[in-house]
C-alpha cells in the first residue's frame, strides 16, 4: 500500500455532530462528504447557514458551526427561493426603510 494513501475516516453520525458544542471544519468535512476546504469557503463566503467563520486577533479565521444546523443542512437541505422573490424582498426591505427617512426630512424642510 502506498504510504502516502491513507485510510479515511468514517463519517460521523448525526448523535456524534450533536453531542459537540462546535463541529470543527474536518469533521464537518466528512459528514457532508466535502473537502475541507469547500467547508471553510463556504463558511467565509457565507454560503451555508450551519455556520460562520470569524477574523480573530492576529487575522486568524475561526469556524464556528453548530451541530445542529450542520444537521438539519444535511437531513433537509438549504432554503431556496427564486431570484424575483429576492429582488422584491429586497425592495420592500429598502423602501420600508427609506421612505420614513424621506418623509422625515420633506417635514423637516418644509414645516
């Protein structure tokens, strides 16, 4: 056998990830059947919701993931919705914002 071959791992199980407090990035990994460094970029890129990497002192990045949102991300998946659903939550969310600052400083001038 090749020396630098070495057997993996088996992934843990879901009683393994939810008896942890922070499931570091490896075994993370081997849950999901990733590489580790597909977990660490999503989690710096915040594109999955089990969860984020953090800059600490001296720019070092820490992982924090929940066990329990690791779970459930792969027992059901990530919530999905359509690029229009987006576009107009972001629009409401905008205008819910602006239009009272608006309203506030048309007062403001012309009272």
């Amino acid at each position: 056998m090749n020396r630098r071959i070495q057997e993996k791992k088996p992934a843990p199980s879901d009683e393994e990830i939810l008896s942890l407090d922070n499931v570091p990035v490896e075994m993370a990994a081997r849950y999901l059947g990733w590489t580790e460094q597909n977990v660490r970029l999503a989690l710096r890129e915040s594109r999955v919701p089990f969860g984020v990497a953090v800059m600490g002192e001296k720019k070092a990045l820490y992982y924090n993931i929940s066990p329990g949102g690791l779970v459930k991300y792969k027992r059901e998946g990530a919530p999905v919705m359509s690029y229009e659903t987006l576009v107009m939550m972001v629009k409401e969310a905008v205008a819910g914002v602006i239009t009272p600052e608006v309203e506030s400083l048309r007062a403001d001038l012309f009272n």
